[in-house]
C-alpha cells in the first residue's frame, strides 16, 4: 500500500481555488491574535439515556462554556443512538489508526481549508494573560430543545450570551444570559449543583480553563490522540466525538495561537469533514463552513470567507427523522467578541 497522501482531482482543485480566497496571512506573518474558544455550557452527560427523551445535538453539544452552569440553563442537542455516519466515504466511527500519526492527511477541500485556517491562527501573536484575569466571550446564540411529550426539535429565538470564565479556574466565572446572571463553577453533580463552587480547579478537555489549553499539545497528532483517549466511550462514536470536542475548544474560550492551530490540524485528521459552500452563523454573516454529518444532522463550524476567523456554528438537519425535517436548522451560534477583563461584569476595554 502507499504511504504517499492521495492528490486531488482537478475537479477538487477547481473546488479548492473556489472556495478559498487569496492567502492574505502570507503577507503579514505573525502579527495578528486569534481568539478562540473557552469553556462551553456543559450539559449533563445524557449517552446511556433513552434517545427520544433526550436528544443530542449531532454531537455534544452546540450549548457553551464547559465550566457549567446550572441546570436549565444548556441547550438540547440530537440524540444519535450511535447510530454511524451517514457521510459518503466516510468509515463509520473510524478512529485514527495507530500507524497513521505524522502523516499528512489526504489532500481535500476540507484538509487544505483548515491547513489554511491554521495557518491563519497560527501566525498571530499569543497575548499575556494573568492568572487573576477571565476570558470574555459575546454572542447570539439559539438552541433547539424537544420533550417526552414533543420529540420534534424546536429551535429558540436568538439571542444575546455573554460569558466570564477564570484564566486558571481559581475564581467562579460568570453568564449573562436572557436578563439573568449565573455564576460558573466546574463540574456539575447529577442534579446541576457545582461540585466546587469556587471555580474551575480540575480543567479537562470537556471542561477547559485558558491555562489547560496552554498545556496541550501543539503536535495535531498528539493533540488527537489525546481527544481520542480522553473521550474513548463517550457520545455517539470516537469520530464525531473527537469532532465535537474540537469545536467545543474552539468556540467559548481564548487559546493560544499554536494550540488553536493544532486543533484544527487535528480536525484535517478526523475521517467524514467536509466543506459547505455557504453557511450562516446567527448574526446573519456569511461564511465557509467545515463541517460532518452524523445520525441526519450536520455540524458546521462557519469562518469568514477573506479573514477565515471563526465565526459561529450551525446544525442543519440533512435528512428526515422523527426529530426533524431535512433542511431544518437546530442550533446557530455567532460570536461577537473575545476578549481578557480583569473583572466579571467587566466588558474588554470598558471598565464596569
């Protein structure tokens, strides 16, 4: 068998060229700071309950900040049964192979658009954060939820969050979110109460403090290797687990530049992502959307067309199924801002 990595077809050239703007990041190397993800709203475990009854979002979760909040306060997500994945081409809950680290992976329209999105991450300056310091995140957000009594996912009104979370877990972070303010802590108990009320003091990748993604790997393959054994028997299959817990680092929190860039590397590396042409985010912007399919529903992780920031997330059902019709959206997100305060309560550049 031949280790060389498969070349793309002229049509996935055309493709390629299609999708992907100039990379204007050649040009100003090392200059610009990427923001991304910290501490998404954990819900509680639901992989052993009835799929009916609590459903899933093609994944996890589309709900933010892993240092969680009380219970109520997460979106509901689709429930899969573990079922495989309906992607073309994909093998179903492939992992990656053992043999398979340090090899690049084959060139497609989705493994060259997150190389370039690394790139882009990878080339802005990594700021100074204290450890007295929270990460802030804005955005609009809309999850669907169903019940016992109403199985059909019912997607909320959009609407404004914004989140507060301690730098190195020590102190409570902080939700804003419909007039209300929760304070954040870290894990939760099987009734939404905090297990430690003072912060976030035992980070993981399900629940991540700015310091633990400090410490992870920069190397994409042993960044994945570490989310597949991290996450080995969790969710629908260790694929599109791995895949959602990417975009969960990604989105609610601040990560260095190079462990942002290993992330999505390590994404290149997950079998059944693809690329969608257009997809919006819940501000109504626009973008290029890498995103994987699983149990009829498709989880976007949307980045601006020319900047190829991250954007937001989307879920859109591909097919139809008893929680939903084909072409239905379930979940959108957009962020707004990220930022560091000194502060809860305190907006980046704006004491108070």
């Amino acid at each position: 068998m031949s280790t060389t990595p498969s070349r793309p077809t002229p049509a996935e050239h055309e493709e390629i060229a299609r999708l992907l703007p100039v990379p204007a990041e050649r040009d100003r190397p090392a200059r610009h700071h990427q923001a991304l993800k910290e501490q998404l709203l954990r819900e509680f475990r639901q992989d052993a309950a009835p799929a009916a009854a609590k459903p899933r979002f093609g994944v996890r979760r589309l709900t933010l900040v892993a240092v969680p909040l009380a219970a109520g306060a997460l979106a509901v997500t689709l429930a899969t049964n573990g079922a495989s994945d309906p992607t073309p081409g994909a093998e179903p809950n492939a992992a990656v192979a053992p043999g398979s680290a340090g090899k690049a992976p084959a060139a497609t329209p989705a493994t060259v658009l997150l190389d370039r999105i690394a790139t882009v991450a990878a080339a802005k300056p990594a700021r100074t954060v204290r450890d007295d310091q929270y990460i802030h995140v804005s955005s609009t957000v809309a999850w669907s939820s169903q019940s016992d009594t109403d199985p059909v996912l019912r997607l909320d009104t959009p609407h404004s969050r914004e989140v507060w979370l301690s730098v190195d877990g020590s102190k409570p972070g902080l939700l804003r979110e419909r007039g209300e303010e929760t304070p954040l802590a870290g894990a939760l108990d099987k009734d939404g109460r905090p297990v430690d009320p003072v912060g976030n003091p035992h980070p993981t990748l399900n629940s991540p403090t700015y310091r633990f993604l400090e410490s992870l790997p920069t190397d994409p393959d042993a960044l994945l290797k570490k989310i597949y054994d991290e996450t080995e028997g969790q969710g629908p299959g260790p694929d599109q687990e791995a895949f959602v817990t990417i975009g969960d680092l990604l989105r609610e929190q601040l990560a260095p530049p190079k462990v942002s860039a290993a992330l999505y590397k390590a994404a290149a590396r997950i079998p059944g992502v693809t690329v969608v042409d257009d997809a919006v985010d819940a501000a109504g912007r626009h973008g290029v959307a890498v995103a994987r399919v699983h149990a009829g529903e498709r989880k976007e992780w949307i980045f601006d067309r020319k900047s190829l920031e991250f954007l937001g997330e989307r879920g859109v059902m591909v097919e139809d199924t008893n929680w939903g019709r084909s072409g239905q959206v379930t979940a959108t997100t957009a962020i707004l801002s990220r930022g560091v305060t000194d502060k809860t309560g305190e907006t980046p550049g704006r004491k108070g």
